[in-house]
C-alpha cells in the first residue's frame, strides 16, 4: 500500500516538473524578444549569451554535432531577394545549421506559421517544421563590434531593400535583401 501511494506521489511530482518545465520552455517572456525593423522588413530574436565554445562547434562540427539553432524569426512585407533566391511575404525561421561533413555551417530560412518558436533562457530552439526556401553557407566574419549576445540589425537603404547584420560574440555575418517584384 505504501509503495503504490508513494509511486502515484513520485509519478504526479515527474508530471507536474514536466507539465511546467515544458510551459516555461515553451516561449520567451516578450520582454526578452527583441526586434529591429527596416522598410518591408522586420527580425524578432532572442540576445542569447555568447558561447564560443558552442560557436565552434557550429563551425568546425563535431561528434556529435550541436543540433539546429532557430535563432530569429524574419518577417517579411514585401517580395525580397536573398542571394539569389526570391522570397515572398511572410514569416520565416532563420536557422543556423553546423557544419556536417564536408557541408559547412549554413544558414537556413524556413517559411513558417505564426506560432512563436523563441525561447528564453539561453536555449537554441531547434528549428519548427517549416519549407526550406534558402540555404547557403553561413561565412560568419570577425566583428568590429563584438558583443556578449547575439545580435541582428537592419539597416534599409532607400525603396531598394535592407542589410541584415546577425552578430554573435567576435562574429558577424551580413546579409542583403533586395527589394524585388513578384
């Protein structure tokens, strides 16, 4: 009798943790979502700290490799170019992917719903499921301005589109979306 009371009081302890572990985990506190905005263009993130040793791990791979890391979510007002790949309006997940093999690291964006995938706490979310429209390498350069977190910028120039600048410890990495037509 004591053993079965004592299991039901250990199993509703397990449940509770989880149940409010994974409500916590589930969304960073808006105050801590940051967002930069530009014309036609707006990226929400988190300023999670630095970690170099996770940086390189991202860089150089490893075994095992860190997971995936959803680190901004961009949205989009009007058709842009990045690179050379056509973006429509909408929301996006910008996901840093390690370096796997003989693939360097890569940046990701996924077209994905309204759902917040964010989180708080200095976690890397992983990436929500979502139609990969963009992947390419990831060339993250010394920074001139580094930083204790992560960071993004946008700076608009005019009607024609915008400079996205993600900055994360020592690196950076400078991306331009071009304002296109459909």
């Amino acid at each position: 009798m004591k053993t079965s009371t004592a299991r039901r009081a250990v199993g509703a302890s397990f449940f509770f943790l989880i149940v409010h572990t994974s409500a916590a985990l589930a969304q960073a506190p808006a105050d801590a979502i940051q967002t930069e905005k530009g014309r036609g263009v707006q990226a929400k993130f988190v300023p999670t700290p630095w970690r170099p040793d996770l940086f390189a791990a991202f860089v150089e791979g490893g075994t095992p490799p860190p997971a995936s890391w959803a680190f901004a979510r961009l949205e989009l007002s009007a058709w842009f170019q990045l690179d050379d790949r056509r973006l429509a309006p909408g929301r996006y997940a910008m996901v840093l992917a390690p370096k796997a093999g003989t693939l360097p690291m890569t940046l990701e964006l996924r077209r994905v719903d309204g759902r917040e995938f964010l989180v708080g706490g200095g976690l890397l979310p992983p990436p929500p499921p979502g139609e990969t429209v963009y992947k390419a390498p990831a060339p993250f350069t010394p920074s001139p301005e580094p930083t204790a977190v992560l960071g993004l910028t946008i700076a608009s120039y005019g009607a024609e589109g915008a400079v996205l600048t993600v900055r994360y410890g020592d690196r950076q990495l400078v991306k331009e979306l071009a304002r296109r037509e459909p």
